[in-house]
C-alpha cells in the first residue's frame, strides 16, 4: 500500500510537471539607472535575492545599476529587443513605445503618493499592460521615483517669475520640459549620466529631479537652491522582455510577478521615510530650501496640459483624469 501511495505521488508530480513545462536555469539581465546607495538599487537586490530563493536558484539575477548599460533610453530599448531580460523605465521613457503614459506626468494631479499609487496600480495598470505587450514587454509592477522638485545655483525660487530665465536640464521627456517651459525656464535635454558634469560647469544653472536622486548622486555639491515644487509624479515601472517571459514555467512567472511586486512596495514605503530626513540632510549640504506657492506654478500649466494632450492624445488625457477623479 505505500509503495503504490509512493508510486502515485510520483505519477501525480510528474503530471503537474508536464502541465506546467520543464523548469528552466536562467540568468537574468536586470539594467537600471538608480544609484547603488539609493533605495530602488536595494529594491533589485531584494527582488533578485528572493527569486533565486524561491526557484532554488533556477533564475539568478545579474543587477547592472547606475546606467552600466547606457542611458535610461538605451536600456529599455535593449529591454525591447530582448537584449536584455528587465529594466525599470519611467513612465516618460514608456510613452515613447505607448503613447498613453504620457499621461502619467501631468503636472500637479495627484494628491500625493497614496492617491498616485491608487490610480497607476488600478485602472491604470489594467490599460496600460496589453498595451506593452504588444511592445514585446511584460508589465510586472510600479515601483517608484517620487515628486519631482527644481533645483538651481542661481536663486531660490518661491514662484513661476523666479524660474523664468533660469536654463534647466529635463530629461528627454516633454512633460517635464513643458512643466519648466512654462514656468519661464529655458530647457535643455541632457542625459543623465552627463548631469551632474553639465551642473558643474554651468553648461545648465539646475534641473529637477525626486530628493532621492538629488542627495544620492549629490547634486547638492553642484546646486545651492532647492524649491520642493513637487510638480509631477512619476515612477520606476519594473518590466520584463516578453520573450524572458514565455520561457519561465507558471510558478516561475508567479515568483517573479510576486517578487516584483513584493520589492516595489518596499521601495515606496523607502522613498517616504527617507523624504523627510533627506530634506534635513540636504540642509546639511548647505543647500536653501523653500516652500514654493505651490497654487500659482499650477495656474501657469495651461500650456503645458495642451502640449501633453497633442502629444499623448485628449481622449487618453481624458480616459485618465476620470481615473484620477474616481479613485480620489
């Protein structure tokens, strides 16, 4: 009787392992552009480490951080291609494949981290994935970046009239360069890893970035002037070339889906706890801080708002706002 209980149990297992497909050994390829002292680099870490926990180390993870692998742009393309297995893209990288997360980064809509988190993890979420699956990529999770802030060597900055004429570094990224524009700024795209160089020679008086990046890559050193104008939100999304995935088994999608999700949320729960404290080394650094009229740089987004919706599509603009609307 327990031989044929035995012998069942093996019939069942292997019945299990048909369904599911032979496990298979990878190595992962995993590029980001996060410093290693910031928390989304140990947000990669945890996740590789438990992946390989979880699969018996049939997936490792081989973490490139700090842009190892080129610019934020570069890197997802390679994720695109399946050069790479994963990467962890803005939404303002995304929307050069998929319009739509554009929308994302609409200056001034959320009404902090728990409202964004509501939107981009629901509704928004549920939109979007088909849509990057048809861009050979899995959507996996929102991981985070934070509100955005200028900083600058020039002059502290209160309101829109102190940031006319200030030349500010944007990303490639029009959100974020119609935001500066109309404020008055003068906008020039440079590459992040060329940043904090570009800041020291004054080739730009300053830049806007989450406090994060700012203390983690010490933009302090190069920039006297913070103003926490939180302006627009965006965050890391942690995607996977679809090809990487149609290669895992079942289980190994679900621990990789998990895990993902697992990292992400402690990396938001980080860059919130950190915030505060930053904001109190940063004035350590020597940098002024101000406390912009957050009300009068909103009232200048008019040209702005119009040069997202050409470019992201009104009715997605749309389709977006009653999202934000109704999960208020």
């Amino acid at each position: 009787m327990k031989l044929k209980r035995i012998a069942l149990g093996f019939m069942v297992l292997g019945l299990i392992c048909l369904i599911a497909g032979p496990a298979v050994a990878l190595e992962l390829k995993f590029g980001h552009y996060a410093a290693e002292t910031h928390p989304g680099h140990k947000a990669t870490v945890m996740f590789a480490d438990a992946v390989n926990k979880r699969t018996n180390g049939e997936i490792t993870v081989k973490i490139y951080p700090a842009n190892a692998l080129g610019s934020p742009p570069e890197v997802l393309e390679q994720n695109v291609l399946g050069v790479i297995d994963m990467s962890l893209p803005t939404q303002g990288a995304l929307d050069k494949y998929v319009k739509a997360f554009a929308v994302v980064m609409l200056p001034f809509v959320y009404d902090g981290y728990e409202h964004a988190y509501r939107v981009l993890d629901g509704p928004f979420m549920d939109w979007m994935a088909p849509q990057l699956e048809k861009e050979n990529l899995v959507f996996l999770s929102n991981w985070e970046w934070g509100f955005r802030n200028i900083t600058n060597r020039v002059r502290s900055v209160a309101t829109p009239s102190e940031v006319k004429g200030l030349k500010l570094r944007t990303p490639p990224e029009i959100q974020l360069q119609a935001a500066m524009e109309a404020c008055g700024a003068v906008v020039t795209k440079i590459a992040f890893p060329e940043l904090y160089m570009a800041l020291k020679q004054g080739v730009v008086d300053g830049q806007e970035n989450p406090l994060a990046v700012i203390y983690h890559f010490k933009l302090y050193e190069v920039q006297k002037y913070l103003a926490l104008t939180r302006h627009v939100y965006n965050s890391m999304v942690h995607v996977m070339s679809r090809k990487t995935w149609e290669k895992l088994t079942p289980y190994q999608q679900k621990v990789i889906m998990e895990e993902s999700q697992r990292a992400g949320n402690w990396f938001r729960k980080a860059i919130q706890a950190e915030e505060a404290d930053l904001i109190e080394k940063l004035k350590g650094k020597g940098m002024v801080i101000t406390q912009p009229d957050i009300p009068k740089f909103r009232a200048v987004m008019g040209p702005a708002y119009e040069r997202i919706g050409k470019y992201a599509g009104e009715d997605n603009v749309k389709k977006f706002m009653k999202m934000v609307e109704e999960v208020k």
